[in-house]
C-alpha cells in the first residue's frame, strides 16, 4: 500500500531544495491563468455592458434612415441621401399594426455658447415622444410640449455633460444659451445615462423641437425630409415583424419596384448591439485561445523540467527502490510534484489575474468594464491542476519504470 504522507513529505523536500527552479517552471501556469482570468473578466464586462444598454435604451426600437447616396461611382453611408420625411413617421405608426410610437429626428453638429463658454455636441430636433421611446428622463425642469412643437419655440433640454462644460456648478434651468447663433431657452436638465454600447457619451446632447430644429438650426433643401426615424415597436416580440411592415410601407410609398433597392435602411438597435457583441465575443475567443495556449505551454516546461529531474535523481530513485519503495510510490511522488508546482503557479495565477483585471479596468476605465466572476477563476485553477496531472504523467511513469540496478549504477 502506497504512503501517501511520506511520499508527499519527500515530494515538497525535493521541490525546496531546487527553489528557483520550482518557481520559475510555474511561470508558464500563472502566466496562462492570469490571463483566462484577464479575458474572461473583459468578455463578461463587455456582456454585461451591452446587456445593460440594451436595457437602457429598449430592446423594441428601430431606427429608420434615408438612403445613401451615390456620385461619380463613389457611394455615401446610410443617410447621405434625404428620402423619408415626417409623413413616412406619421404613416408607419398609423399602418403599421406592431409600432406603438414613431418620431422623427434631425440632427447636427454645432458649437452651443452661455457667457464665455462654448462647447461643440450633437443638436437633436425631436418630437416630445423621442424622450420617453429613447428613455431619457428629465432630472429637472420639464420636457417639449405640443405647444412648442407647433410653435416653433426655441427651447432647449440639454444633457449632463452640457451643462457641466457650459454652467459648471451653475442652476442651467432658464438660462439662455445660443445654439449655431440662435437664442434658446434652457427648460429642462436629462438625467444621466453615460456611455451607449458604441461609446458614445448619451449625456453630450441638446434636444430642441422638432420643428424649430427646422427652421432655426437645421433646416434642408428638401422640405418635410428628417435625418431618421426612430419607432417603438409595441413589444421585444414584435420586433421583427415592425420591421418588415416598416420596410413593406415605405417601399409601398416611395414607390419603389419590385426588383429595385430600398432608398432606406431599417435596423434595431438591438441588432446593432448584437453584431457589437459578437465583435467582442469573437476577439475574447481569440484571446482566450491565446491565454489557453500558454496554459499549455507552461505544462509542457512543466513535463521538461520534470523529466530533466527524472534524469538528475537516477541514482536516488535506484536507492529508493533498492530499499523497498515500488514504481507505484516512484510514480506518486513525481506527479505529486509536478501538480504542486501547477497548482501553485495556479493559485499565484489566480491572484495575480485578478490584480491584473482591476488594474486595465482601472486604466481603460472609459473603454473597458471589468467583471470577476467565481467560475472563471475556479476554471482555470482546475485546468492548471489537470496540466500538471497531464504534464507530470509522462515523467513520472518514466521514472517509475526504471531498472533499480541501472539507476544505481548511473553517474
């Protein structure tokens, strides 16, 4: 019968006697586990994120834009070329039975002035509903009204990171700022939402009427047209199927022939997101890989020193044997060995992992959301424990097959 506390015991002392050597044939292991732990707290990070947007935002909105647009061979984005109006958002939410709300909106870059501040953000001209449907809430003051939709007024909701680079510490609420040159009143404060999935700072935005956005600020050759039209369908469920009543009204009101290309394009945001998430799925699964391989790489320096030992204490395996010990405790003892020196470098892994992970969220704070989870961390120490088992094996087995005469009479 095997004495496990024994050769346990013998197993640690050989371990001691080579120190540097223990701890540099562990390097491999927690370089490989610090790294799966790195990856795996960026890839739940980046889920968790889009999960959260997706939440943030409503896992029911389309985003309707014009057509792109094409001069000299040389084709524009979506939305270069002006093709749905006003009276394409009226239609979709009046003939299309899975769309609960449909807005129109116009936007632009332009420089926002109070005082002697200035600052450049993206102008939105709304309808009252694009608040509620893209969930903003006012955190102060008030939202449009039809009034001001139909009066053109020039007022303004204006987000967080506006008012802090405008008004600092500064009540912004009836304030007025200038807007491209336009006097607007400050009548509303947004809650804030911070970055989109995308990165985009949701809180650097001024929302103005729909209608005074066209004819104070962004006003277009082609009358009545908007930059896109953003729809809520009536549910998650349903999203699908606004979709394609979308695509089947508008092609039925632009006039557009069977065989001929839409002169718009219909996404979800949620879809957007998705194809986001499956970027970052992919990268994390590449990295991973990466970090897996030099998880391997460190059992296989594991099974070199091992079998680099093998060779050194020949002569005291023969002793041992000679002495009564069986293959089978030869055995143990060197696998015993080469699983501490993984498990060790696993557990010193794991640590190290973990300081790693809070440093890049620390670092890329902006870009990068970190989150530790258990079973990552339990995942890769087993699977260091099971490279020293598959590693050590080989070693070990070797050394337990050796002649007792002929290790005693190695040099």
């Amino acid at each position: 019968m095997i004495d496990f506390a024994s050769t346990f015991t013998i197993a640690m002392r050989s371990l001691k006697i080579n120190k540097m050597r223990s701890m540099l044939t562990s390097l491999g292991i927690i370089i490989g586990v610090s790294a799966v732990i790195i990856m795996m707290a960026i890839g739940e990070g980046s889920k968790q994120r889009i999960a959260k947007e997706i939440e943030s935002t409503g896992s029911n909105i389309i985003t309707v834009m014009s057509g792109s647009s094409s001069s000299g061979g040389i084709r524009g984005g979506a939305g270069t070329k002006p093709t749905i109006t006003l009276k394409d958002s009226d239609a979709i939410q009046k003939q299309c039975p899975s769309v609960l709300v449909s807005v129109g909106v116009l936007r632009d870059t332009k420089q926002v002035v109070f005082s002697n501040q200035n600052w450049s953000t993206t102008i939105y001209g709304v309808e009252p509903e694009y608040l509620a449907v893209q969930k903003y809430e006012v955190a102060d003051g008030r939202n449009f009204n039809q009034d001001d939709e139909k009066n053109a007024t020039k007022v303004a909701i204006i987000g967080e990171t506006v008012s802090e680079n405008l008004f600092g510490d500064m009540d912004p609420l009836n304030k007025t700022i200038r807007v491209g040159g336009v006097p607007f009143k400050v009548v509303g404060l947004l809650k804030s939402k911070g970055e989109n999935g995308m990165g985009m700072d949701q809180d650097d935005v001024v929302f103005v009427p729909l209608t005074t956005g066209q004819r104070n600020l962004m006003g277009t050759e082609f009358p009545g047209t908007v930059r896109q039209i953003v729809v809520q369908a009536k549910d998650s469920e349903s999203l699908i199927k606004a979709q394609q009543e979308i695509k089947n009204l508008l092609r039925e009101r632009h006039n557009i022939g069977k065989n001929k290309d839409d002169d718009f394009t219909v996404r979800s945001f949620t879809q957007m997101l998705e194809t986001i998430k499956n970027q970052k799925e992919a990268m994390s699964t590449l990295l991973m890989f990466v970090a897996l391989v030099s998880l391997l790489i460190g059992g296989i320096g594991i099974m070199n020193i091992m079998l680099v030992s093998v060779t050194e204490r020949t002569r005291e395996i023969g002793i041992r044997m000679a002495i009564g010990a069986k293959g089978s405790d030869i055995c143990i003892q060197f696998l015993i060995e080469a699983v501490t020196l993984s498990m060790v470098g696993g557990l010193v892994g794991v640590f190290t992992g973990i300081i790693g992970a809070e440093i890049t969220g620390f670092l890329w704070s902006d870009n990068v959301t970190i989150i530790i989870s258990l079973s990552p961390i339990l995942a890769s120490f087993l699977f260091a424990g099971i490279v020293g088992v598959v590693f050590g094996f080989y070693p070990a087995w070797k050394a337990s097959k050796l002649n007792p005469i002929d290790a005693l009479r190695y040099e």
